[in-house]
C-alpha cells in the first residue's frame, strides 16, 4: 500500500535541539525500498492561494487556512500495512520535532 | 420444536461461535462487511430453519457451512460481473478452509478491532459487534446514540481499517505491550456487557464473560515477562473473582442478591483461587500497580473475607482511593463512599456521596441515588431513602435492577 506522509510542524512539540538525523532516515527508507519520492517545501509565507470563483482567477497570497501548525514536506512511501507505515513515521526526525499524518493515497480504479 | 429451545440454542451459538465465524470468513476474503452480513445471513436462517428441523447437533458447524455458502455465492456473483480473479482464487480457499484450525482468529480479530489508528468508541463498538456479537441496537442503547449513529460508526470504522491498510493480525513482539493495553481496556468492557447485561433481561450472559476470560488468559500469555502483563494478570483476577460470585448474584426468579447477601457457599472456590494465583504472580512482579490490578485487590478484599462484616471495609477505602489517585473518576469515589461508610459508618460515607451528588459529574447515574438510597436507609430515614430509590428507578437501565430497587423501595415505605 502507498501512503503519503505529510510531515508537519506542532507548536506544542518539546524543545528537541538534537542534531538532525534524516539523512539517514531517508538512507534506510530508500535502501529499504519505502520510499518513493519526498520533499521539503517552503513555509506558507511563501504559499500562493487560486481559486476560481464566477469564472474569474482569484489569487491571494498565504495558506488556505490559517493554523499555528503547517505541513513541512511530504514522503510517499511503499508499505505493507499500516503498522510498518507508522514504523516508518515514528522514526523521521519530524516525528519528534513535530508530527506526522498517514494518509493513505486514494489509486483511481 | 420448542421456540425458547431454538431460542436458548440460538443464543448460546451467537455468544460462542459468532466470532469465529466472523473472523474466519475475514480472514480468507479479507472483507469486514461481507463476513459479518454472510454471518448475520446465517443466523437469520437458522431462526426459521432451526424451528421446523430442529438445533443440529453442532450449532456452530452447521452456521459455519451457511455462512461460507452465503459468501460464496454473494463473491461468485460479483466475480460473474466483473471476472475479478483475486476472488475467485478466494473462492478456492474458502472451499477448503477447516474453521477450527484458525484458533487463534478470535484473538486477530481483537487487535485489529483495537487498532490505536480507530477512535476509542469505534475500537469497543466494532469489538462489541464482531467479536461479542451484540446487535448494533444493542450496542447503540449502551453508547447512548441512535441505530443509526451507530451503524455509521461501525461501518466508518469497517471502512477505514480496509482503506487505511490496518493490518488482520496479532501484532509482533515490539508492537504488543502497547497494543494490549488497549485491548485491555476493550476486554474489561466486553467482560462488563456480559457480567452487568446492560442490555436484555437475564443478568449473566455467561458466554461473554468466559470469552473475557479466555481471552485475557490468552493475551497475559502472549505477553509473557512483559511489565505489560501485570496489569493483564490484574485484569484477569478482576474477572476471575466476579466470576466466582456469578451463582450467588441472582435468585432463582433472577433478581439482584447484593454482595453482602449473597450465599459465600456458592462462591466458585477454584475461580477465587486462580484469581489470587494471578493476583500474587503480579505482585511478586513488582510493577506499579494500575487500575486493573488496583481493583481486583479490592475484589479479592470481598472474595477472602468469611462473611460480610468480617470484610476489610478499611483496605477497600484506602484502595479506592490509590485507585482514585491512578485513575480519578466520581464512580470510583461513590465507591469509596460506600467503603468508608461501611468502616467508618454511613454518616462519613453520605457526606462524600452528598459533595458528589452536588458536584453533579454523576447526574443520571442510578447508583447513586441508589447508594444515597442505602445509607439514608440505614440510617433509619425512610422518607428520604424513598424518595431517593425512585430517582434511582427511574433511572435504571434493566428489569433486574429496577425489581431489585423496588423491593428495597417496598422496604422503606412499609
């Protein structure tokens, strides 16, 4: 099963200033043949909003919705199942310094 | 035949079989929905077959190959359609399968209900349905939600644990300490639902309180040396010692025999002594005591005691109130009324209930107009106690306990 996980940010996360150890996070994932493809992305000071509204392009500068939480990066990954998912989650960095949601990807049948 | 033959025989079959059925035909199609509606199916036929031909001999095989048959015509047809060739090599198996090979399906069966990836309500709703096979009305009264609430929780629930990729299985090894204690906590609840019958008439539905049993053997097993364990092995003399008394709790029309009442004669001695067998091991295992293990020393306090003056009243209350500690909640503090009354008099235990009745974190709750009820009665206040036994009447959830409250009314008012 394929899964995305959205790596986000927590406000409430304890203070973790331990050097970082996601390259070999994503050594062991991509080795392990779970990891599909991953980035980090900007922060939403550098988001774009586009709507269309009437027919008419509507842009707006920021996140869609405003929270104290947002989403880093994202990993698509190769499992199993869930648990070995939640494996995977449990040891990226973010895991720690903020958290992470499973969402399974949704195929087109 | 006799309809209450076929009746009785249908709902022993339904406690002790429906789970199996269930999780076997999970475990070769792999579809929640389909097992549980082929099961149902079964069921439902044997109402109309079983009264005209009579309960066969083993109940659960004949429910078993009907159930089977059932999902082997509803896949044939949908392989028909859309020539699906993962479910016709499913078809294969199903034909072959030996159900009581699959022993250990029940207890697959309980993980997956009580994934941490379900919200607690659908983990017991779901392990309430597949596993204790409870109707969905049944369930939805004890939850205090509509059927219909309810049917969506549990076909959510269905739904995510096959789109979120849940595994069907008992988890390894490093997964299992945290994985049982949330199965514990569905346990001792599916363990209630049998012993207190929330639903029905008859108090004991002894099926489901063995299969608590039986299972928590079974998970205290798996976990082995694990610190985990402790608290099974208090889990699992909390059960054993209810169990002990189950006989001494009703008479013979099926009415309430409070603990002080009951017959200490027909207390099960071997339950009492596996209980304080599993009791002693976890102590010796020096774990921190937590909530299961806090309340089957207070159970064992009532089960060792020769009669009930003779019990420990003062244990029971400093019990209840590490209890309380661990895990803080208004019932455990009305029982530690009832306890501190009984060691201390009913003055001392009314004036705790009184701060939690003002409280009102337990408005609704019929034991504690009960308790209030009780001790008013004790102390020669009869026209209070009266007062008190109807607003627990009103509030009480079965036929059993609302005689039981009756009686006790009928006292107070003479």
């Amino acid at each position: 099963m394929q899964y995305m996980l959205l790596i986000c940010t927590d406000a409430t996360a304890p203070e973790d200033t331990g050097p970082s150890d996601i390259e070999e996070w994503v050594e062991e994932m991509d080795s392990r043949g779970i990891r599909l493809s991953g980035q980090r992305l900007r922060p939403p000071t550098d988001a774009t909003v586009v709507k269309v509204r009437g027919g008419d392009v509507v842009v707006t500068d920021g996140p869609f919705a405003e929270t104290k939480d947002w989403i880093a990066g994202y990993d698509i990954i190769e499992c199993t199942d869930l648990d070995e998912a939640i494996e995977v989650a449990s040891k990226h960095e973010m895991a720690r310094r903020g958290q992470i949601e499973i969402r399974p990807i949704w195929p087109f049948e | 035949m006799a309809i209450r033959v076929v009746d009785e025989a249908l709902a022993e079959a339904s406690a002790s079989e429906r789970a199996r059925i269930i999780a076997t035909l999970i475990k070769i199609t792999g579809d929640w929905e389909l097992a549980e509606d082929c099961t149902q199916d079964a069921f439902a036929k044997a109402v109309t077959e079983w009264a005209t031909t009579g309960v066969p001999t083993k109940p659960g095989a004949w429910l078993t190959t009907v159930a089977k048959n059932r999902a082997i015509d509803r896949l044939r047809r949908s392989a028909t359609e859309t020539r699906a060739v993962a479910e016709l090599a499913v078809l294969e198996s199903l034909t072959e399968v030996d159900v009581h090979e699959l022993d250990d399906d029940r207890l697959r069966l309980i993980f997956t209900c009580c994934h941490p990836a379900l919200a607690m309500e659908a983990r017991v709703a779901l392990t309430l349905r597949t596993v204790a096979g409870l109707t969905t009305a049944e369930i939805a009264r004890a939850f205090l939600v509509t059927e219909s609430t309810m049917t969506k929780r549990l076909v959510r629930a269905r739904a995510k644990i096959k789109a979120a990729g849940i595994p069907y299985r008992v988890p390894p090894a490093h997964l299992l300490p945290e994985r049982a204690t949330g199965v514990f906590s569905v346990l001792y609840l599916l363990f209630n639902e049998g012993y207190s019958a929330s639903v029905g008439e008859t108090l004991v539905r002894a099926p489901l309180t063995r299969e608590a049993i039986r299972l928590t053997r079974l998970v205290v097993a798996l976990l082995g040396d694990d610190p985990l364990a402790t608290e099974g092995l208090g889990l699992l003399a909390l059960m054993l010692f209810h169990q002990a008394r189950e006989e001494s709790r009703t008479d013979a029309t099926g009415d309430i025999i409070t603990l002080e009442h009951q017959d200490r004669t027909l207390w099960n001695p071997v339950l009492i002594a596996e209980g304080r067998a599993a009791l002693a091991e976890a102590t010796r295992r020096r774990a921190r005591p937590g909530v299961y293990l806090l309340q089957a020393a207070i159970a064992q306090c009532h089960v060792v005691a020769p009669s009930a003056e003779a019990t420990d009243f003062g244990r029971v209350a400093r019990l209840y109130e590490a209890l309380g500690v661990v895990s803080p909640s208004p019932v455990v503090e009305l029982n530690r009324a009832v306890a501190v009354a009984m060691s201390q008099g009913p003055e001392a235990g009314l004036e705790i209930i009184d701060g939690l009745a003002a409280s009102g974190t337990l408005e609704g709750y019929y034991l504690l107009p009960a308790a209030r009820a009780d001790l008013l009665r004790r102390l020669g206040r009869r026209t209070e106690a009266a007062v008190e036994y109807r607003a627990a009447l009103a509030l009480a959830p079965s036929e059993v306990e609302q005689r039981y409250l009756q009686r006790r009314l009928a006292e107070s008012t003479r």
